[in-house]
C-alpha cells in the first residue's frame, strides 16, 4: 500500500501537468508565432485593400 505524502498523480493529471510545462516552456515561441501570423494577416489585408482601391479609383477616373 502506497502511503506517501505525495502520491503519483493519475494519467489524466500527469498528461496535463506535462502540457501544461510543455506550453510554458514554449511560451515565447507560441506567443512569437501567434503575432507573426497577425502581422502577415495585417500585411495581406493591407494588399488587398490597396489593390481594391486601385481598381475603383481606375473605374471611377
């Protein structure tokens, strides 16, 4: 019988324990991967837009 203070935790906690140090380990690589995609989503919809306004300014002139 197993008696200790600190029991080994169960498959459920010890698979989120482990993500959990998993995820902060690679908190700044997330978080640099998260606003890399803003920044190119941010870029594209700024190209797209310029491109738009282009066509309708050539319509319209």
């Amino acid at each position: 019988m197993n008696h200790s203070l600190n029991p080994e935790p169960s498959g459920d906690k010890r698979r989120t324990s482990h993500l959990v140090r998993w995820l902060a380990r690679r908190r700044r690589t997330i978080a640099t991967q998260i606003l890399r995609g803003a920044c190119y989503g941010i870029g594209t919809g700024a190209v797209g837009l310029a491109f738009w306004w282009i066509e309708w300014w050539a319509e319209h002139h």
